[in-house]
C-alpha cells in the first residue's frame, strides 16, 4: 500500500513527508501485529485450560 501512495506523498511533501509515512506504516503494523499476538496468545491459553 505505502508504494501506491509513496510518488505523491513525495511529490507533494518531499522526502521529509515519506520518512513520515513510512514511520507510521511500520508503528500501524507494530501495533496490529501485537494485537494480533495478544489476541491469538489470549484464546491458546483458554484452550489448554478447557483440554
């Protein structure tokens, strides 16, 4: 998604403008990635207590 968007954040902001969205890509993606984690972790735990 970030390459579809990444000629007019440039063309538009300049280099400073990028670096700005490529930071919030990767914080979005930290962010989902752990909730996901937390999530998944949260319901292995309730299986292995029910078995």
């Amino acid at each position: 998604m970030l390459t579809v968007v990444a000629a007019p954040v440039a063309a538009s902001g300049g280099l400073g403008t990028l670096w700005v969205a490529v930071l919030v890509t990767n914080l979005a993606l930290v962010v989902l990635q752990g909730g996901g984690f937390f999530l998944r972790s949260a319901r292995m735990g309730t299986v292995a207590a029910e078995a």
